[in-house]
C-alpha cells in the first residue's frame, strides 16, 4: 500500500492526518468508493461498519484489515457529514486530493458503491468485496489474506 498512497497522507474519522505507510503495513486494504448522496452507499455503509467492528474489535489479535474511503460527496462538507454519521473508524483520502480521480481510473470504477480489495502492492484480489461480504459475511476475510501474501497469525 506504501506504493499506492506513496507521499500522501490519509485522514481519519476525528480529522487526524495519518501516514499510509504505518496505518496500512502489512494489511489487507478496502478502497472504498462511496458518497452521502448515494442510497446504495448508505445501504452498505453500516454493513462494512459491521465487518469492519467484528474484524478489528472482536478478534483477537485485530484482524490486518483497514479500510481507505475515497469519496464522490459533492463537497468536503458532505464528506465529513458522512463520515461522521455512518462510517466506522477507517481512513479516508482527504477530500480535496487530485488523487482520487486516479485511484478511479486505476481500479476503474464506474459506479458507486465499490469495495475494491487491494494487497499491499496494490494489486487487486477482488473488486467485488462489496458483494462478498453481503454473501459471506467475515469468512470472506480469509480469502482474502490468503491471496494478500501477508503473514500473521490470524484465526477467526
């Protein structure tokens, strides 16, 4: 991930700016792509929150998960409005950096809401976690790590 947001800083939920390279080592990565506006986002927002809640606070040890929120909001406004009232406590790209353009284009995304699942490199393990974690909830996880490369003791 160090390569994908390589001399940038992310954002958490409280406004804390945070470096990619720490927050996101050695960690299955969600890209999430969503917006307020949208009410299939919102419909999926509290789910992921779910996933998210039992991957990293009901595990033990956290699960190597974090999820980064790209937005399509309308403003920077909206984007903490969103954050704040249905996010979990995952990072977000800050709203006015160029880069989420790219990121769309990389991952080709064409319609909202998208959970592109990324190793470390960047590379893609799947572009319909959405879909996988509505299907089958948290041992969808697992296939992921396995196809991330990253090694830790995990159990679930």
């Amino acid at each position: 991930m160090v390569d994908v947001f390589s001399g940038r800083l992310l954002v958490s939920k409280d406004g804390r700016s945070v470096d990619p390279e720490e927050a996101l080592q050695n960690k299955v990565v969600g890209l999430y792509f969503s917006a307020g506006w949208c009410s299939p986002c919102r419909d999926f927002t509290p789910i992921l929150c779910d996933f998210y809640t039992e991957l990293l606070e009901e595990t033990q040890p956290p699960a190597p998960f974090e999820v980064v929120f790209i937005s399509s909001d309308h403003s920077a406004e909206e984007m903490a409005g969103y954050m704040h009232s249905m996010h979990g406590d995952w990072l977000a790209l800050p709203f006015h950096d160029p880069y989420k353009h790219e990121l769309k284009k990389k991952y080709n995304i064409t319609a909202i809401p998208k959970l592109v699942i990324v190793k470390q490199t960047g590379e893609v393990i799947t572009d319909k976690g959405r879909k996988q974690i509505r299907d089958k909830g948290l041992s969808c996880f697992r296939n992921w790590l396995e196809s991330a490369d990253i090694f830790q003791n995990f159990s679930s």
